[in-house]
C-alpha cells in the first residue's frame, strides 16, 4: 500500500496554497478506513478539523435521500416507473403532460425536463417541504420528461417529498429512521441546531486577503432533500463502507445497490452517465460511482467509489477551492492506490463563432456568453444580495469536429456542449450537467 503520508503532505501544502481553511479526507481501502485531515474549521474562531467535525455536504445527500426511496421500493411502497401523481395527487406542474407523465424515475435519473435550480424558502416549518412543491405549476418545463438529462435539484426536493407523504412523517425523520440510524451515522444531522451544538465547519468565501468567513447557513427546510445534511467524514465512510457492499443489507440490499450504481441514463461530459442517482465516470479503465455537493461555494465536498476495487475517497471541505483541493486528493487516491493514473490527453480545437454567442438561463443565473465563447455567470440580483458567492468567468473552447466545449486554458477534457434544436440552432447550453436555455 502507498505511504498515506504523502497524501497528508499533499493535503497540508495544497490546502494551503489553495486557501482553503480546513479539510477533511476519508478513505477506504483494502478494508481499512484512513482519517486526515488539516486546517481549522474557522479563521475567525480556530479549531482543528477532525474526522469528527461536521461539514456540511450538499449535494451528496441527493444519494441519501435516493437511497431512502429505493428501501420504499424494496418494500413495496413505491414503484419506480409509479408516477408522481400516484403518491402526491394534487402534484402540478406549468406542462399538464409533464404533470401526468413525471415518474420517480425520472426524479431519480435527472431527467424531469422542469427547471432544476430554483429559490429557497426561508421556512424551517414541517410544511415547509410540501410548501415548495405546492409552487412547482410556476417552473418553465424545459423539454417533455425522459428526453434529456439536466442536473435538477428541484426534481430531488420533490422525491423528498414522495419520500415524505409515503411515510406519513416529516423527510428528515424518514430518512434518519431508514438511512442514518440502521448505518451508525450518529454524527449526520439535517438542522442547524443539531450542529452548531457539535463541532463543525463553517463556510469561507476567499478574498484579497485571504479566506473570510461567510455568515450563511446556506439552506433552509424545503432544500434538505437536495442537499442539506451535515456529516462528519467518519459517517461519511461508514455510508461509502455500506454503498460498497461492506455495510450489511439494510437500508437496502445488494441488488439495489447495485441497481442504483448502474447507468440508466447516458449523459455525455462531464459524466458518462446517471445512475440512481449516482455519477458515473471511468478513470483509466477503473469505473467510478461518484457524486459531490457545493453549498454556495462555501463548503465543498467530493464523494468517489470504486465498487469492483473495494474502494471509497471522500473530501469534505469549507472553502471553494475545496472542489479543485477534492479533485486532487481523488486523483492521487486513484493513482497511488489503484493505478489508475489519468491520461495526458489533449483536445483539438477549433475556432469559436457568432451562432454560440447569447445569454443563457440556468434559473438562478444565467451564462453570458461572448463571441469569443467566455461565459460570464451572473447572478440574480436577489442571490448576490443575500450573500451566494459567484463564480469567475470561464473561458471556453469548441472541440473539433462537434459543439463539445472545453476549459479554454486547459483542454484536457470536454467539460460540456451546446446543444441544438430541431432546426438546427442552438438551444441549450449544456455545462457541468446542467441544461441552460438559450434566451437571446
């Protein structure tokens, strides 16, 4: 086995340069589990990380909540081509047809075609879920359900809601007594209450200066299905331990694991397709089932498993940069510990022209694209005010020979694509999974 001090080191020196504050990594490997971690949870109060302090992982909790409706399906209670309306009949969408046709599959696989990124409410009520959904006939549907997949964080606030009416009991109830209680996870919480008691991480944003903290929690109640759980990375690897076959059969069983890791939908950069809800990718031949979260670009984790290797890495961190920070653990994880080492490839491209040049809206910002193919993401007005931290532009490239686009400085890989319509325009701005329409 490699030395994981020299990943320590790692972690140490680019947490560092990369101004994030603190971190920690879990992995699993070879049957044995693998704490670092680095950094201090706040540079306005200093605490040391510790495989116990809580971060918060977004996104991550899309696979909890996944795996909580694929335990109903076990039992009987919910069908995965069941449609939306079987479970919560007064369900409306703006598309009548959308309405009738939205199936839990669809939720699971990203493919609902309505609008994915859409307004927190500022509610910790227990309705506050069902609130939300009430709300969901005012969303643009962007394409007919099934025909495309955009990553949706709205499609998964409504499973958390079919979670919730099929359970009679509030969703962070049902997903503590299915989920966190039969794993050990005694150290994952949902309200912030439960985790400002505890140690925990808080988010930075990175300034001139340095790192400053942020004053946000983040999300309110009806976002806690799409990404609102507070983990520490020892709970962390007790629920990669489960997803890997290690972790008994409840919550659910090995076919269903397995069912959930296999690709239902092909997808196209930046994955090579959807599981349920899992992301797929492949790494010098080693196949890997990933997902990852991002709370306001404050607190940023990265989750990877290699099912046939026996294998799990997890980075949770409370800076932006954790996501390059997480990427770099993965990638040294992968090639000292599994031999997988990325392969140096180089895209070649071709000139940008006018046609890919417009504004395009992804509902909470949208990409302005110039005609020398630089996004600039904008912000609503209403997100900047309240704190979200933007991002920098991104300098894009068009691939040869289709409209793939690349990281213009760095053209390892496509990172998404322009999508067309029927005509032959261009519709979509396909990026980082999500399907952004074209509005001029």
């Amino acid at each position: 086995m490699a030395d994981l001090n020299h990943l320590q080191s790692l972690l140490d020196s680019e947490a560092k340069s990369l101004h994030v504050p603190g971190a920690a990594v879990g992995v699993l490997f070879e049957g044995a589990e693998h704490v670092l971690t680095t950094g201090v949870t706040s540079v306005d109060a200093p605490v040391p990380v510790t495989g116990d302090t809580l971060f918060q992982i977004g996104s991550t909790t899309k696979t909890v909540t996944a795996t909580a409706a694929m335990h109903l399906l076990e039992n009987g209670r919910l069908d995965l081509d069941g449609r939306v309306r079987r479970y919560l009949p007064g369900f409306r969408l703006a598309d009548e047809r959308a309405a009738e046709e939205l199936t839990v599959r669809h939720l699971l696989t990203h493919t609902g075609g309505f609008l994915g990124d859409i307004d927190d409410g500022e509610s910790w009520d227990t309705g506050a879920l069902a609130a939300s959904i009430d709300a969901y006939d005012q969303l643009p549907q962007l394409f007919p359900p099934g025909t495309l997949a955009s990553y949706n964080n709205a499609g998964f606030r409504l499973l958390g809601r079919v979670v919730e009416a099929v359970c009679g009991e509030p969703y962070e109830d049902a997903i503590r007594r299915i989920v966190l209680d039969p794993l050990g996870m005694s150290s994952s919480f949902f309200f912030p209450w439960e985790a400002v008691t505890r140690p925990h991480a808080v988010g930075h944003a990175v300034r001139e200066e340095g790192p400053q903290v942020v004053h946000t929690w983040g999300l309110f109640r009806d976002a806690m299905a799409e990404g609102g759980l507070a983990s520490s990375v020892r709970d962390q690897l007790r629920y990669a331990a489960f997803h890997l076959g290690a972790g008994g059969e409840a919550p659910v069983g090995a076919a269903t694991r397995e069912l959930m890791q296999r690709e239902h939908v092909r997808i196209g950069v930046p994955w090579t397709g959807i599981g349920l809800p899992w992301l797929l990718e492949e790494q010098a031949g080693v196949r890997l089932v990933t997902h990852g979260g991002n709370i306001g670009n404050l607190q940023l984790s990265t989750f990877v498993l290699a099912p046939e290797r026996g294998f799990a890495v997890t980075t949770l961190t409370n800076s932006a940069p954790g996501k390059v920070l997480g990427k770099l653990v993965t990638d040294w994880c992968l090639e000292h510990l599994l031999d997988a080492k990325p392969q140096a490839v180089r895209l070649t491209l071709r000139e940008p022209t006018p046609e890919y040049a417009g504004s395009y809206d992804a509902g909470q910002w949208t990409f302005e694209v110039d005609e020398g193919l630089t996004a600039r993401f904008v912000l609503r007005p209403e997100l900047v005010a309240a704190g979200v931290e933007g991002m920098p532009d991104m300098p894009l490239a068009l691939v040869e020979g289709c409209d793939d686009v690349t990281i213009a400085g760095d053209p390892r890989q496509a990172v998404g694509r322009f999508l067309r319509d029927d005509a032959g325009e261009i519709a979509f701005l396909h990026l980082a999974g999500r399907a952004a329409r074209r509005i001029r």
